[in-house]
C-alpha cells in the first residue's frame, strides 16, 4: 500500500520545488501562520497537508477551524483575520474556499483579498468562479483538484463489471454535478451504454433533500441499470448513510469518485485522488508561496496524475459481485 | 586451375566459414544452455506472481469457486509470454478454475508447477504452466539466423578487404606471379609488361626468360646473317608457339587499388538505408506545409536528386583536381555530412545535410571511375569496371544489415556516426594507398548539345525513358523508401528491414553475370531487356494479395532478378548506340544513359513519397510496377518499326552493367 500511495502522488513538480528552498528555510525565524478552514472536520487531507509540511522541514503553526458542514458558517470563521494575521489560508472544497474568497471579480470587503488562499478537494475551480483558469487563478488563490476525470472512472466501473446502464443521482443545483452528468452520458454513448439520471428531490426551499431517495434506487433496479455511480455531488457526500444500504437492499454495486464514498460510504468500488495526496498536493503549493515567495496566481492549479483504485470486499462479499483477479494486482482493498 | 589470389581468398573464406562454424555451434549451444532454463525460470516466475495474486484473492474473501477473471488474466499472461503454451488452474480435486491456451503438440513438454496455499498452509489449487518447447527452439533459431547474417556478411567484408591487409602492392605482387606461373604453365614464354615496378617474387622468372628471349633473338638474327631460311623459320614457329620475343601485356590493378577505400566509402553510405526513413520520421516538424509521407521521401529525394545533377559538372572537376584529391574532399565532405546528420533534429538541417552527402558522393563516385578509366586501357575496362561495381554491389549487400542492426542496438543518431567513422576510414585509406593526383587543365566535359545530339541515335529514346529510367524509379522507391517505411508501421526492426533489402544486391551479384552471358549467346538483348523489366514489374503485383514480410521478400526478389536480367543487355545496348553516334556524341550517350538512371533514382522517392500519402503502400507499388511494365512495352512495341542495330562484338567499357542505383 505504501508503494501504491507513493505512485499516487504525482507530487514531482512541488518536491522539485522544494529542493531549491533550503537555504531559505534555513533563514526562517518563526513558524508561517497557516489558517486552516475545514467543512466537515479533518481528514486525511489536513494530515497530508501537514505532514508534507513536516517532511519538508518547514516549521507552521496550524490553526484548524470547522464549517460544521454549514457555509453560512464560513464568514465567522475569517472575521478576526485581521488580527490573526495568517500568512496563509488554507480551504476544503468548493463551498468554503468560495466563503473565503468570494466568487470571481467580487470585491466585497467581506472575502479576503490579499493574504494567500490554497484550497484542496475543489472538483472545477474554473466552473465555480474560483480561479480564471487552470493555469493561473488571476488572482490570491491556487490549490489542488481532486477529480479523476469521468471517462476514466467510467472505464474502471466496466473493467469490473460490464455494464449497459449506469444510475446516477445527483442535485439539480450543483452546476459540477450537472455538467458531469454530461459527460457521463457522452461516455457511455461511446461505450454503447445509457446513462439513467435522476435528480434528488427539492424541499420546499429549492434545496436538495434525501426524502424519496430510496424509491429513486428501487426505480432503478427496475429499468436495469446494472450500476449505481456517486458522483462528486456535495449533498450526495452528506446522504451516502442512505443512498448505499439502500442499493445494498437492491442489490445494486455503486462506484464512488471520492474516497470517503468507498472507504466510509459503504460503496463497492470507486477510483479516486487519495485524500492524503491531495493534502500533500497542496501544501507544495503552499510551500512554493511562503518559501519561495511566489504569488499564488504564479502557482498553477492541478490535478494529481495517478488515481487509486479502492475495493469494499465486505460489500463485495454482500452483492457476491467479486473483482476481477487482476484487478487486485494495483487495487487497495478496505473491509470497513 | 585456380588462380593465387582466388586460392588466397578461398583459403581466408574457409578460415572465416570455419570459424564461423564452430562460433555458430558454440552459440548453439550457449543459447540451449541458457535459454531452455531461463525459460523455465521466467515460467516460475510468472507462476509464483499468479499464484500469490490468486493467494491475495482469496484472502481478501474472494471465495475460490467465484474467483473472477481468471481466463482472461491467464490469457494476458500467456500473450506477454509467448514461449507458454497453456496455463491451467485447478483445485486439487481436478476441478479446472480458469485455463488459457492449449497443449503444444510434442509429448514431454516440460511443466512448471506453482501450488496456491491459504495462509493457514492449507493447499487451495495447483497452477501448472506447460512450455512450448517449440517457441525455445525457435527463438534459438532466430538468435541462429542473426549470428549467421553477420556472420556472412562479415565474411563479404573481409574479402572485400584482403586488398586493404595484404596491400595494394602486395596484391600487384601476386597478380604479377600468378600471370607468369600460369603462362608458364601453359608454355608460353612472353615477357611481361606490367604496370607496376618488377618485385622481388617476379624478378627471378622475369631474368630467366629475359635470357631466353636474348638468346631466341641472337639465335634468329644469327641465322638471318647466314641467310639460314629453315632456321629462321623453325625460330619463328617457336615464337609463334611460345610467345618468345613477344611482349604480353599484363593485367590492370587499377580497380583493386582503389577496391578498399570505394568499398567502405559505399558502406558508409549504404548503412543508412534501413533507419533513414525512420530518422526523417524523428525529424519531420509537425506544422509541415506537406504531407508526412513525402517529408519522409524528401531526404532520398535530395540525396538521389544531388548525386544526378553533380555527376556531370563533377567528371570535369575531378579530372581537373585528380582523381586522389577528388576522392579525398569528396570523403571529407561526406564525414562532415554524416556528422551533421547524426547530430542535427531540426528537419531542414537534416535535408541540408543530405545534399552535402550526396556531393561528397559524387565526387567520390566520379573520382572513383575516373581512376580505374584513367589508369587502364580501353580493353581492359570492361573488366575493371566490372571489379568497381561489385565492390559497389557488395557494399549495398553488407552494409543495409549492418545499419539495421547498429540503428536497433545505439539509435539511428548513433548509427549515422558509425556512417561518418566508415567514411573517414575510407578517407585515410584513399590517403595511403591511391596513387599522386596528376591534374589535367584542359578537360572537356559533356555538353548539353551532346546529350541532345545522343538523342537522335536509333532507338535510344525509347530504351532511356520506357526501361533506363522507370527501372531505377522502381527500384529507389520500392528497395529504398516503400519497403522500409512500410515495414516500420508494421513493426520490424531496422535489421530485419536491412537484411530484406539484401535481397536485391544478392540476386543482382549472383544473377548479373549468368544472364549477361546468355543474352550475348542467345543475341537477344532487346528481348531480354524488356523480359526483365516485365518481371520486375509485374513483381509489384503480388502486393495485391498482402503486404507480409514473406510476400514483400516475394516482390523485392522478383525485382532483383528483373532487374539482373536486364540490366547488362540494357548497359550493351547503349554502348551499341553510343557508336553509332559520331565524335564526342558518344561519350554524350553515356552521359545521357547515367544522367536518366539518376533522374529516375531521385524520382522514384518523391513519386512513392506522393502516392504513399495518397492511395497507400500496396497501390503505390503496384502503380510503379505498371508504370515499368507499360515502359517495357513502349519500348518492344518501338522495335517493330525500326530495323535492330546492328551487335557489336562486345560492349564498351563505360557502359559496363551497373547493378548499384548510383
């Protein structure tokens, strides 16, 4: 696992990086000041950021601040910056680090404007109005993306199981998860399959609610689809407790295209950016801004280039739907 | 009876073949030795990998009746392993949970055995790996066929070069006394007259029939005094029978002094033919305003095309410069070249590149025959040229193979480097063994008013342009840019792409001589001219029924032995022409005749590069090969109306059969 890990990292061009800093971290007086603004607690995210932090000899002191998976929650947590004075701030996924930062060309006082912001486990920096362009944000910001791109994932899916019709459940209001739908459909055109999408149902204030889900699944199993895929849809993250017994129930194997999906959300399968690696990812980013004092727009924005394959053998003993053998030659098998 | 220096040969040929013999036994049995157990030992290997993989399987909680995948993961195993037959996993009470393959045929295969344990010891299944002793035995074959390749052609190389070791002298030396043994032998008695000084070897019989020869002319002068008319003759009868008081001219060394240094300058050139294609590939930008195909062909094209157009003005400046010095700048331009080749990416340099070779060639070429014309008289030039052309023919034989296999072990860039070591070899041999250059101020060259007057001698147009020139478009765009292009796609190596283009030179050295002969017996030249290039020709058609290596061989023999059939006859046939031509329109003929066959060389790429990118490799050579045919009629249908020239007893020597594309 820890030879899969390391060919996960994709970290080439940031440890390069870091090796003509030394005699600059050699000058560092006092530990950089790194806010860090989670959504739902730490992850292996954080503990990758700080440990790559630690490994490059860089001393920080890590201030850890939680959205309690509200971002109605993040303006507090940035209030008091100007006495803080972080020398960076660190952000996970799309809706915090839009909380800090604001969407693009807004100039509100309210969202930080010159302190650095490195964000993690944002899925289209572009798309939301983070970041102009890959290359660079155009502005304080730069970060790592964690997405395996959805033709990849799609062929993972049908290296362990062929399939003609994929389930995909996502929220109407998540312009990420609508345009992947897309693409999945796109895909699977190619591949001779369909695509069955079904939005969550609205509550009465527009936003997506997990009421009905489980009819949504049992509809599926009944037009055949052969499985279901857990897109990176924010909502779906907080609902997987009732989304995947429910395909469980069904019979139904589900492909997840984030880690948490597979290795805490009960599905069978999924291909995805290990967590500690995106950490690890940006905090070479971060490290290029503080000790190589670039501007983080200089600092493009990246993906990793390997991906893990993560297998459930307990729901894989459950559905009785077993991996390929050869499939196990590169993949990580869980049992949670 | 043999001659010396053949007995020499012989002797250093069956040394080489013998060495060759035992180094090709001892390979044998080197490769069985460690071949068979590395074979053995890699389907261990690839047993234990499969094994644990089914062992992690089945701990993970895979159950093993529901293990899943296991055929096609045996099946991928077996491809990335060509030398195992069959792969079966099965559980101990024989149930046969996944398989790939078959049982080779022959009893006794051996088999590799792997047990599948849970962690608890407790034996799961067996995966037994069976080997096809036939896949060992052949890729020891292959290995086999590589040594013997080289080996061969090292032999060609080495003879080639018994010039070069025992020095050029040397060999004067031994030719000298094999021509008096051997007209002793035969009880002639005339003295010799060579080109060179009298050596040690030759002095002694040289000053016993010089004695001879006194006494003779005493004795008959003698008799002539006393008025003596039987004496004188019966002496004169002797003389008649022996030779006495005659002189013999002896054989010219002018083509195997310059044998050695023409050879390996050749090679140099020669070593490129199987990767260039592939090379100009490397080089060739990406926003080219042209087709890839024909960027490909252009390096063969401005090569071809530089060696026709300085073939003419350069005749004149290497008689003006001599022939050593000629040589000389001529190989230093083509070591400069080469460099510049293996050196350079950029694709304009590289095509720059190319055209410098193709002058240093020229020039080398043209001082080349210009040395053995030079020094030799006109009969003896048949037979020089002959000596310089297969030393040309051995080059285009040995030095594709070579290339190849120098391009597949260090790189295209490499193997050009080895390309410009050869010729700067070649350089330092001309250096030391040509004789001083003796410039000539006032030469006349070929003008263009003698190709046009060549023009009008009967029936040459029809030869030149329906056979000369589609010829050598066939055989540059089939041999040197289609055949080696195509083959890449598919995926050969550059050796085994240079050891198909031997074919042609093989049959040309093997094949030219015997129907030379028989078109002179059976005075039918024209006939054979236009029988050759049908063949050759229609040869191409083959490609209509597939593009394998085995059917490609098919057509480049065809090719060669259409081309050996009609090549002699079609060099005599101009020479006939040619004197029929009067005054300096005769050397015009032969300008004409090289300066069409060259045209075609740098033709032949660009139409192939051109049609490639357009209809593809099978219809480009197939439309070529039409093309030749159609010419081949043109030309029988041309000698209908007119009345057959007449033969001449032999061909001029100018216009000896030149099998090289050059």
């Amino acid at each position: 696992m820890d030879r899969r890990s390391l060919l996960s990292l994709g970290l080439g061009a940031g440890a390069a990086g870091l090796m003509g800093a030394t005699p600059v971290r050699a000058q560092q007086d006092k530990p950089f000041k790194i806010l860090m603004l989670t959504f739902r607690g730490e992850t292996d995210v954080e503990r990758g950021f700080r440990e790559f932090f630690q490994a490059a000899d860089v001393k920080a002191e890590f201030i850890v601040r939680d959205a309690d998976r509200d971002p109605r929650n993040v303006p507090a947590l940035i209030a008091d910056r100007a006495t803080l004075k972080p020398d960076l701030i660190y952000t996970w996924g799309t809706s915090v680090t839009l909380g800090v930062v604001g969407p693009l060309g807004n100039t509100d006082p309210a969202y930080v404007h010159n302190t650095p912001v490195v964000f993690a486990l944002v899925a289209a920096p572009v798309r939301a109005g983070i970041a102009k362009s890959f290359e660079s944000s155009g502005r304080n910001v730069t970060g790592a993306v964690h997405v395996v791109p959805t033709d990849v994932q799609m062929r993972a899916m049908q290296a362990y199981l062929p399939f003609s019709k994929v389930g995909i459940l996502y929220s109407t209001n998540e312009q990420n998860s609508v345009v992947i739908v897309e693409e999945a459909k796109a895909v699977a055109a190619k591949m001779n399959a369909t695509i069955i999408a079904k939005p969550f149902h609205n509550d009465s204030s527009g936003r997506p609610t997990s009421d009905g889900v489980v009819d949504l699944i049992k509809q599926m199993r009944a037009e055949k689809v052969d499985w279901l895929y857990l897109l990176p849809d924010t909502f779906l993250g907080t609902i997987y407790d009732k989304v995947t017994p429910a395909a469980l129930e069904v019979g139904l194997p589900t492909f997840a295209a984030a880690e948490l999906g597979v290795r805490e959300g009960g599905a069978l399968v999924g291909l995805v950016s290990r967590y500690y690696s995106v950490g690890q990812l940006a905090a070479a980013k971060a490290i290029e801004i503080l000790v190589q004092k670039k501007a983080p727009e200089d600092v493009p924005i990246e993906t990793l280039k390997r991906f893990s394959l993560i297998i459930n053998m307990r729901i894989a003993k459950t559905l009785g739907i077993y991996p390929p053998i050869a499939m196990l030659n590169y993949a990580e098998i869980v049992t949670s | 009876m043999i001659g010396l220096r053949a007995g020499i040969s012989i002797a250093i040929a069956a040394i080489l073949c013998a060495a060759l013999v035992v180094i090709g036994w001892s390979a044998r049995e080197a490769v069985e030795r460690t071949i068979v157990p590395a074979i053995a030992a890699q389907a261990e290997s690839v047993g234990r990998s499969a094994a644990s993989l089914v062992e992690n399987a089945v701990t993970a909680g895979v159950p093993l009746d529901k293990l899943v995948g296991v055929d096609t993961y045996l099946e991928g195993l077996r491809r990335a392993n060509v030398e195992l037959a069959e792969l079966k996993l099965i559980t101990p009470a024989g149930a046969v949970l996944g398989r790939a393959g078959a049982p080779p045929e022959e009893a006794n295969a051996p088999q590799v055995v792997t047990a599948v344990t849970a962690r608890s010891g407790v034996p799961l299944a067996s995966l037994i790996i069976t080997i096809d002793p036939s896949v060992v035995s052949g890729q020891v074959n292959a290995v086999l066929i590589d040594v013997a390749f080289i080996g061969m052609v090292s032999l060609l190389v080495a003879l080639e070069l018994v010039a070069l070791v025992v020095g050029a002298r040397g060999v004067e030396a031994l030719a000298a006394l094999e021509a008096r043994v051997r007209a002793l032998s035969r009880g002639h008695l005339w003295m010799h007259s060579d080109t060179t000084e009298a050596s040690p070897l030759v002095a002694p019989i040289d000053a016993h029939v010089a004695l001879l020869h006194a006494r003779h002319q005493k004795a008959r002068s003698e008799a002539a005094r006393r008025g003596d008319a039987e004496a004188i003759s019966s002496l004169d009868a002797l003389s008649a029978r022996t030779g006495l008081g005659t002189t013999h001219a002896g054989e010219n060394h002018a083509a195997t002094v310059i044998r050695p240094a023409l050879f390996l300058f050749m090679m140099a050139e020669e070593l490129a033919r199987p990767f260039l294609p592939r090379l100009a590939a490397e080089v060739v930008p990406a926003n080219l305003h042209m087709s890839v195909d024909f960027a490909i062909s252009l390096p063969i094209v401005i090569f071809m095309a530089g060696v026709a157009l300085c073939q003419l003005p350069f005749a004149v400046a290497s008689e003006r410069l001599g022939r050593k010095r000629g040589f000389i700048i001529g190989a230093a331009i083509a070591v400069a070249s080469y460099v510049l080749s293996a050196l350079t990416d950029n694709y304009f340099l590289f095509l720059g590149s190319r055209l410098t070779a193709a002058i240093g060639y020229a020039l080398v070429f043209v001082s080349a025959q210009g040395h053995v014309i030079d020094h030799s008289r006109p009969s003896e030039r048949t037979a020089g040229l002959a000596v310089f052309v297969r030393a040309i023919l051995v080059a285009g034989l040995c030095g594709p193979p070579i290339g190849g296999v120098l391009a597949d072990r260090l790189g295209d860039h490499t193997a050009f480097l080895a390309s410009a070591a050869l010729a700067a070899l070649s350089l330092l041999v001309a250096l030391l063994s040509l004789p001083r250059s003796q410039p000539k101020k006032d030469v006349q060259g070929v003008g263009l008013s003698d190709l046009g007057s060549a023009l009008r001698a009967p029936r040459l147009a029809a030869l030149l342009f329906g056979c000369a020139l589609p010829a050598k478009i066939l055989l540059v765009a089939i041999c040197f840019y289609l055949v080696p292009v195509e083959l890449q796609r598919q995926g050969y190596s550059a050796a085994a792409i240079g050891r198909l283009q031997m074919i042609y030179p093989v049959l040309m050295v093997i094949a030219v001589p015997a129907f030379a002969a028989l078109a002179e017996r059976l005075n039918a030249r024209a006939g054979f001219v236009v029988m050759g290039s049908l063949l050759a020709g229609a040869g191409t058609l083959l490609l209509l029924a597939g593009t394998s290596p085995a059917i490609i061989a098919g057509v480049l023999a065809l090719l060669g032995l259409g081309q050996a059939m009609s090549i002699a006859s079609q060099s005599a046939l101009v020479a006939d022409s040619a004197q029929h031509v009067p005054g300096a329109g005769s050397a015009g003929v032969l300008g004409l005749f090289r300066l069409i066959e060259r045209t075609g060389n740098a033709v032949g790429p660009a139409a192939a590069g051109l049609l490639l990118a357009a209809v593809g490799f099978a219809s480009s050579g197939v439309s070529i090969g039409i093309l030749v045919v159609a010419g081949a009629l043109g030309f029988a249908l041309s000698g209908r109306s007119q009345p057959s020239t007449p033969r001449t007893a032999r061909s001029d020597g100018d216009a000896a059969p030149e099998g090289s594309p050059l």
